[in-house]
C-alpha cells in the first residue's frame, strides 16, 4: 500500500497533464491567423509510407518547420487511391492545423467516376502545387518498336493485341493510354497493376509489351527500357533523348501533379502563411535540383494559380471523360 | 439435423448469395472475381448444410461459459469504442481499462480495489500514449466533446 | 569487389554505426511486438533523420530496424495470439498453444534462433545470388501470380483443424472480404455500402488482430475466475540451451523453411506473411507426425520465423538489383536509398559497392545482434503472461484498440476489428477457425489481380490457354498445386487400405 501511496500523486499529476493535453491541443477555436500557428499540423499523407508523396513530405517537413516554428505531424491515411484521405480532409475543421497532399488528376477522376468518393473536386482548397511527373511511353530495350511511329503502326496491323501496363484504373498512365488511342486511332490492351512497380516488373519482365509510366520511374531504368514519348509541351529535363509526343504529331498532353490543400473555408491569411512556407521550398535551388534528379519536375503554383490549374483541368479531364464513354458506376 | 454448424453454414450462403446480388451492375473485370468466389463459397455452404443435416451430431458450441462475463466484455469493448469516438482516447481508455481490471477480480479471494484499477489504469494510458503520441507520432483521437 | 568487400567489414565494426544499428535492431523489435505499428512505418519515420547522416549509418540502422521489426512480430504472437505484423500469423499457430502450456519461453527462445538462422541464409542469398535470382523474379507475371496464390490456396488444407469444408468455406469468405473496396481492375465500388472509408478495403492487419486476439480475449475470460486455461510461466534453467540443441538437430526444417522466405521474399508483391504460412505448411507435410502440429511444437514457430526473417533478405533482392521492392518496407529503403543519391541497379555494386556491401554485411550482422537480444529478453518478455487475467485481458484489448487505430488513423478500422474479432469468436465457437479466412484475405489481391490481368493478357494474345497454361513457371506451378492436393488423398486412401483410421 506504501507504494501506491507514493504513486498516487504523480498519477493525479498524469491525468491533468494528459487531459490538459487532448483540451489543449484541440480547443483552439478559429483564433486570429497573427498567432497562427500555435501548435503542431498535421500533414496527411493520402498514400503508404515510403510513397513518392511521403518521401516529398519528408524532404519538405524540416523547413516548414523552421519556417512555421510548429513542428509537422507526417501521417498517413491511404486507401482508394488517396480517396479516404481527401473525404477526409474536406470534413476537417479549416483551422490551418489540417493539410493533407493532393494529386491531380486524381481529385478530379474520383469524384467524376464514383458516386461515393466522399468529396467534390471543388472541395479541394489548395495551398500550392509543388511538382509534377510526365507520363510517358515506354518499351524494354530489347522492344522491336525503336519510335512512337514503330509502335502505333504495329498496333495498327494488329488492333487490340498489343499490352500497355500502367499504374490504377482512371488514372495518369490510364487516361495516357485512352489519349493516345483516340489520337492516333488505335486499339491497345490496357492492363491496369497495382503501382507504377508492378506495371515496371511486368514491362522489364516481357509480360506486357509497353508501360504508360511516371517520369520519376522511368529515369530509374535508363538501362533497361526505351522512353518513345513525354506527354509534356517540351523536352523532359531528366530525359533530354527522349522526344515528346507533341514533336511526333501527337497533341497529349498528361502528368501528375502533386501540392497540398487545406480543408474549405479555411482563413485566407492562414493560407497565405502555409503558401509562403511551400513557395519558399518550391523556390529552393538546392531542391529543385534534386528533384530533376530523380525525375520530378519542380513547379511552383501558388494557391491562386493552383485553384485556377485545378479547375483548368477539371474542363479537360471532364470533356475527356465524357467524351470516352467513361460514366460514373 | 439443426445444430450451429448448419446454421453458420446458412449464414455464409445469405453472405455469398448477397455478394452475387451486389456485385450485379458492376463492370464485367470488377465483379468477375467476387463472383467467381461467391459461387464457389455457396456451392461449399450448401454442401456443409447437407451434410450438417444428414450427420446427428449434436454441438453445443457455448457450453460451459461464464456468458455474464463475456457478455460484458462484448458490450464493453463496443462501448469503449464508441466512448473513443466522444470523449477521446485517454479518458475512454482510463474508464475501459480501471472497469474491467476491478470487475474482472470480482469473485475472487480478496475483494478488489478500485484505487488501485484506476492508478494502473491511468499509468498504462499514460504510457501509452506517450509512446504513439510523441515517439512513433501517431496522432490519437481527442473525441468529440474536445472538437475533435 | 574485394576491395569494397574489405572496406565494408571495416564499415560494419565502425562504434558508431554498430551501436545505431544495435539501437535499430531493439527499437525494431519493440516495433514489431506492437500490434499496429509496422516495419514500414517504422522506416518511414526514421528516413528524415538519414539525410543528416552517412550512407553507411543510416542504411545500417535501418536494415536493423527492417530485421528487428520482422523478428518483434513473434512476441505478440506467441504471447498472446495476436500477431505484431502479419508476418507472424504462422507463429500463433504453435506459439500460443506453446504460451498455454507455460513454456513461452521454448516459444520465444525457438523464434529468435529460427529468426537468426532465417535471417542470416536470406542475407548470404542476397549477398551472393542476388542478379541471377532477380532474373528470375522478373519471370513472374499476372498469370505466375495468379497460380501462385492458387498454390497458396492449398494451405486451406493445413490450417482448417477438424473439417476440410469448413475450411474451404472460411478461405472463400477471406477471399469475398479481399474485394471490399476499389476492384484494382475497372475502379468499381465494391460492398462499401455507401461508407467512403471502405474504398480502401479492409486493412489486413486491422481483420488479423481482429480474428486472432479478441476470441482469444474473449476466451481467456469465458471461465470463471480460478479456471484459467493458461499454465503460468516459471522460468527454468537452461531452457535456452536445451531449446537451441533441439533445433540443430533439425537443420532440414530451418533451411528448408529460410529457403521458402528467401524464395517468396524474392517475388514482389508477395511478403513475409506468405513466407510463413507457406513454410509452415511445408512443415507440416513433411513432418512424420502431423497431428502435432497446432498443440504447440516449436517445429511450427521455427518454420514461420525463419521463413519470415529470410524473406527481409529476399525482398531486397528485386530492391538492390532492380529498383523494385519486393515488400512494403523494402519500397521504404528504396526511398532512402535514393536519397543518398544512389540508383538501384549494377552500379549498387561497383559504382557505390563500398556502401552497398557494407549495408549486406551489416544484414548478417544485424541479425546476430537480434539473435543475442531475443536470447535474453525471452526470459523477460515471458513473464507478461503471469499477469492475471483480470489485467492482461483488458490490457490486450487496449492495444488490439491502439494499434488497429494507428495502422491507417481511421477510427472505422476500430469498430472493423471489434465486429471482426466478434464474428471470428463465434466462428471459431462452431467449428470455422480463422487461419483460412485470413489466408484467403491476403491471397485475395494476389489472385485477383493475376486473374483478372492475365484475362486482359489472354484476350491481347487471342487465347487464353496459351496464358494461363503454357507459361513454364506456371506449368510448375499447376503442377505443385495438383500435386498438394493430390497427396493427401492419395495417402489418406493408402491408410485406409492399411486398416488405419482417416482423420
């Protein structure tokens, strides 16, 4: 009994620390934006740990910190193909201390072809947008198909025999392929795997014959496949041989863009500060460096220009959509 | 003859009979698979059932329980759960864990202490929490009432 | 290549990077013990505190958090049924069983050994064989995959105590839960009954705990207070030793079941889970006496641990020669790898062949340090269970609750685990034990996918024969499965010709 008078104390100290904790760390009503931000944010991350979206998150998590002066709670809430994170995110309170990632067109596909994903595309309240990757085609190096041409006449001679992998349904490398069969009016066998790893073993591996693939994925094979088009307006820096659609007659334009977003109606000066503290990453030489590295191209959106890109793409994507028979199940 | 197995069996029937229904206006390559399975997992219900029905074994799956301490364990699980949802995870969890040590020792030899349920209680939450809070970063749910 | 083998061994005994791995390795143990909290989370975190570091540090201490964390899973499994990662759904088999006869520490002992061998063969495998071996993974498409699984469908067999159809049963209803969700192929909504929440599908490890821990829970409590099912723990000596020269004495079991780990690890896509249930069922089948089996023989808990240790090795081998992760943490040491500014590939080991070997090395290392804590912890770790019930019931419940919570900070995962773990206590009551339902739910992706792209590939080629049975590996394959299910019957009638009774 000594003992657990002894203890008693420290156990009452524990429950107030604890309960003034959770009270703390959850009672801030929309304070002023001049305080903000007062305690840590969370940054929610829609994918597995170890993704792409994480490691950026990583890289970006020192220096919003120090700018901040909060520290950054990295978690993650994957599943749907980032759906679950950004229902989420839109029924958070707009306090500033809840951001999560966002990937294009992914927030603008899902809601198009689900009823039940949980938000609108509209929802999504941008902060900025912070790079992008270029769909690509690409065959294994030992591919009889040398150029974009090679490869759309043989699928020409021989209408839906020819496989293109890919990461996902309704996604970047998916509407590539849909693009790229209504434009050159071909017939492919699009095969869908569960991440841009599996499509990349199934091309190196000869069980398809090509992969609509992310820029960061296909700088890593260089030795091993042939990358015959970007879907970018110009030459992709990382992959300075390898020709854009564009230049061979093909007017395809897909990538994937990634930023953050906070949920809507959230203070316009609490964004302005989380969109200076991006800005001031996208701007850093030293990580725009080394994402070209690793074949990402660095852009620097802020939130207006983010919130007009969003809706942008949302007309093509959605005209696409419709165009291609895709109908919401 | 009618025992649990043939009536569990019947169960997963309803399950693969209403995965087949469910799966009706999907696209062909997305309800291919469950459908596969739920015919497979109908066609192996249906045969447990019969033979379930032609073999007299009588079962007694439940017997020789203490159903009120179960019963409660049930009930405080799912409400503990639901607590979490309202009032967060430490208080719920401190409320869940000093009820069931203190209820859990009734019967026995020494009457139990509810003071000390309760400091064990806390000293394990507290532990807890710290350890998914501030080392692995796990952001636990502060529950309703605190604007969570 | 010996030059940079000889700068590695120097690497590996540098004080500073030996002592972060050591700390790497417990932190990945205690990791792993707690349900909830994953290898690749565990990775995941500690990659930021890598950039500041050197190559060697940093890549050393995470392949000992990689093999601490997969070693860890044992604990919780062994001790109280529910398995830390599900990688040790095979070791809750005869673990627990061993936990209820008062030897946990037989348990604990036979896993960290069976670890430390499994561990160190993945290791000398990813050392020594690493291009040809990632050739050959290569050989594995949608159809591979596909009788894969198939193959793996036949553990039913094993794992349904008592009734066969059963059995079949429960693995098809595992199946059916495996598409709640996104279907990977035509991104329809599958049986998410209007919650956005089940777009994701049902987490693994959330159904896992679910399955296994609350009946057991549930269990220890359902007699009344001083008719406890579980013989408390009395340590004795030297169990370590007499534990260590029973295994020696079964070097076909440890290799055969490292080589198993080694060989799944290596095939993206399928992780240390499979590993152990498929060297636990290849255990079994070449065990004389099979009933056994499930009591509680630390033949069983050896077969799982090791596989599952040597599938870390395995998966890194796609990982280091390929740039494609095998598992979900190795996707994990790729990111970090990249950070360092390396690229996967044959330049791993020239270019940068003095880090690479040092991090291999420091993987047959890593291993022997857990080997050595698992040793002396076990007697520790096994007192746990001599808590009364009264408090280890609820406390287990407490972290059934935290760790399916933290596995993807989704309070819908909770109440999942709760109705999971309900309807798995009353399965279990008549007759429908989990093993096939959770079989079948981490075989589910794994046969989808494979099917359904392979039938996309099949209508490419204009035939599907052609796909799904004139590929060599699946021919193989087909082979093995007919085989697996042939063998049983075949010697279940020989017995019977013998006069002896069929189980």
């Amino acid at each position: 009994m000594k003992k657990i008078r002894f203890i008693a104390p420290i156990v009452i100290l524990m429950i107030f620390a604890l309960t003034a904790g959770g009270c703390g760390s959850s009672g801030g009503d929309n304070k002023t934006a001049e305080k903000y931000p007062t305690k840590p944010i969370n940054y929610v991350i829609a994918f597995n740990a170890g993704g792409q979206s994480d490691i950026e998150a990583r890289r970006q998590q020192p220096v919003l910190e120090k700018t901040l002066g909060q520290p950054i709670t990295i978690s993650y809430k994957p599943g749907g193909g980032g759906a679950v994170a950004w229902a989420e995110l839109v029924n958070q309170k707009p306090d500033g201390y809840y951001m999560a990632g966002f990937n294009i067109p992914h927030i603008i596909l899902q809601p198009l072809e689900r009823k039940d994903s949980g938000y609108k595309t509209d929802q999504i309240n941008p902060v900025a947008i912070f790079q992008k990757t270029i769909v690509g085609l690409a065959v294994p190096k030992n591919s009889p198909y040398n150029t974009l041409e090679d490869f759309i006449n043989a699928a020409k001679a021989k209408p839906g025999s020819i496989t293109i992998g890919g990461s996902g349904t309704n996604t970047g490398p998916h509407l590539y392929t849909l693009l790229l069969e209504k434009e050159a009016g071909i017939k492919l066998q699009y095969v869908p795997f569960t991440g841009a790893a599996p499509a990349t073993q199934a091309l190196l591996g000869g069980h398809t014959v090509a992969m609509a693939g992310n820029s960061d994925d296909l700088v890593k094979y260089p030795d091993k496949i042939k990358v015959l088009g970007m879907a970018s307006p110009e030459r992709f820096k990382a992959l300075p041989d390898a020709p854009t659609m564009k230049e061979q007659g093909y007017d395809i334009q897909v990538s994937v863009d990634r930023g953050v977003a906070v949920p809507p109606g959230t203070d316009p000066a609490i964004v302005k500060q989380l969109e200076e503290a991006f800005m001031k990453i996208a701007n850093d030489e030293t990580i725009k460096a080394q994402m070209l590295k690793e074949g990402f191209e660095p852009v620097a959106m802020n939130a207006e220009q983010s919130r007009k890109y969003i809706e942008e793409r949302t007309k093509v994507f959605t005209e696409i959509f419709n165009s291609l028979g895709q109908t919401q199940k | 003859m009618l025992n649990s197995t043939s009536i569990s069996s019947f169960a997963f029937l309803i399950i693969a009979a209403a995965a087949w229904y469910m799966t009706g206006d999907l696209s062909k390559m997305g309800s291919f698979f469950p459908r596969v399975i739920a015919v497979m997992m109908g066609i192996f219900a249906i045969i447990q059932i019969a033979v379930s029905l032609l073999q007299k074994k009588k079962e007694e799956p439940f017997s020789g329980i203490d159903a009120k301490r179960v019963i409660s364990m049930v009930l405080g699980i799912s409400l503990y759960v639901a607590l979490i949802m309202l009032i967060g995870f430490i208080l719920s969890g401190i409320l869940f864990l000093a009820f069931f040590f203190w209820y859990l020792e009734r019967g026995g030899d020494k009457s139990p202490s509810m003071a000390r349920s309760l400091i064990l209680a806390v000293l394990i939450t507290g532990a807890f929490y710290s350890v998914f809070h501030y080392i692995f970063l796990v952001p636990l749910p502060v529950g309703m009432l605190f604007g969570g | 290549m010996t030059e940079n083998m000889l700068v590695a061994i120097g690497n590996v005994f540098d004080p500073a990077s030996f002592l972060l791995m050591t700390l790497g390795v417990a932190g990945g143990i205690i990791v792993g013990a707690l349900p909830g909290l994953t290898a690749t989370m565990a990775l995941a975190l500690l990659v930021p505190f890598t950039f500041s570091m050197n190559a060697y540090a940093s890549l050393m201490m995470l392949g000992g958090v990689y093999v601490g964390a997969m070693y860890g899973g044992c604990i919780a499994a062994i001790l109280v049924n529910t398995p830390g990662t599900p990688a040790s759904i095979a070791t809750t088999f005869d673990g627990y069983p061993l936990t209820k006869k008062g030897k946990a520490e037989h348990a604990l002992v036979t896993a960290a050994f069976s670890s430390g061998i499994g561990g160190v063969i993945g290791a000398l495998i990813l050392l020594f064989l690493s291009p040809p071996l990632a050739e050959a993974a290569l050989k594995f498409g949608p159809p591979e995959y596909f009788w894969l699984s198939v193959f793996g469908l036949t553990i039913i067999a094993t794992l349904s105590t008592g009734s066969m159809l059963k059995g079949l049963i429960g693995g098809a209803f595992g199946l059916l839960l495996s598409t709640v969700g996104i279907s990977p192929i035509g991104g329809d909504m599958r049986f998410t009954f209007g919650f956005y929440q089940f777009q994701a599908g049902l987490e693994l490890i959330v159904v896992l705990i679910g399955f296994f821990c609350i009946p057991e829970v549930l269990a220890m409590i359902e007699k009344k207070l001083g008719e406890q099912t579980i013989t408390s723990y009395k340590p004795q000596k030297g169990v370590a030793k007499q534990v260590i020269l029973e295994l020696i004495k079964k070097p076909v079991l440890l290799i055969r079941s490292s080589l198993i780990g080694a060989f799944v690890g290596i095939v993206p896509g399928a992780g240390g889970n499979i590993a152990s249930l498929m060297a636990y069922n290849e255990a079994v089948r070449f065990s004389k006496d099979k009933s056994k089996f499930g009591t509680g023989i630390i033949d069983g808990v050896a077969a799982s641990e090791a596989s599952n240790n040597a599938e870390v090795g395995g998966s890194l081998v796609p990982l280091l020669t390929l740039g494609i992760p095998g598992a979900a943490p190795a996707a994990v040491m790729l990111g970090a790898l990249m950070i360092q500014g390396m690229r996967p590939g044959p330049e791993l080991y020239t270019t940068y062949g003095d880090i690479t070997y040092t991090f291999l090395f420091s993987f047959v290392l890593a291993n022997i340090i857990m080997l050595v804590l698992g040793f002396y912890g076990s007697r520790h770790v096994a007192r746990v269970i001599n808590l009364p019930v009264s408090m280890l019931a609820p406390i287990v419940v407490f972290l059934t609750i935290i760790g399916s919570y933290a596995i993807r900070n989704n309070m819908l995962d909770v109440g999942m685990m709760v109705f999971f773990g309900l309807i798995g206590y009353i399965t279990k009551k008549t007759g429908f034990t989990p093993g096939p339902i959770v079989l079948g739910l981490i075989l589910g992706p794994i046969a989808e996918n494979g099917l359904v792209q392979s039938m996309l590939m099949g209508q490419a080629a204009g035939s599907m024969f052609q796909v799904f049975f004139t590929r060599p590996i699946s021919v193989v394959l087909i082979i093995l499965c007919v085989i697996s299910v042939a063998l049983p019957v075949i010697s279940s009638i020989r017995n019977r010709k013998g006069g002896a009774s069929i189980a």
